[in-house]
C-alpha cells in the first residue's frame, strides 16, 4: 500500500486570494524582498488583516510542502502589524 499526500489543492486556491500579477523566479530575487521603502502608505485594517492571512497560509504552505519559500515568508510574518503596500506586493 502507498499513500501519497500533496497540498495541490492548496496551492492552486491562493493565487485567485492573492491577486499574484507576475511569478518570480526566486522568492527573494535582487534583495528586493528586505528593501523597504519609507514613503509607502501603511495598509489600512481590512488590507492589513488580508495581507494576515495570505502570510499565515502561506508560512503553512511553507513548513508543510514548500520550504523554498522560507526565506521570504518568514521575513513577511514580521511585517504583518506593520505591513506597507509595497509588503503587499511582495
């Protein structure tokens, strides 16, 4: 008997929640993932709580089925009390 347990499901329901434009080819391409900037509007509750939940599905995605994306989802879990629309884009 063999059992085979893949998150496919999973993964094909968060693009339509995530609004993905473009796929890179690394999750931290260029360090664009830890550059910041200062001027960027601050999201407001209901983005900001979107922004919560799209970082904890994927930080599940990551520790389950995925773990090339440990690097960038961690560093987005800091930013969710204080995410920014450029932390909405990555």
């Amino acid at each position: 008997m063999k059992v085979i347990v893949t998150m496919i499901n999973y993964v094909e329901e968060l693009p339509p929640c995530t609004e993905v434009k473009f796929y890179a080819p690394k999750p931290a391409d260029d360090n664009l993932l830890f550059y910041t900037k200062n001027n960027d509007e601050v999201l407001d509750e209901q983005h900001r709580s979107k922004f919560y939940a799209i970082v904890a599905r994927l930080l599940y995605l990551g520790k389950r089925g995925k773990p090339d994306i440990l690097l960038a989802v961690p560093y987005l879990t800091m930013r969710v009390t204080c995410a920014k629309a450029g932390d909405m884009e990555k």
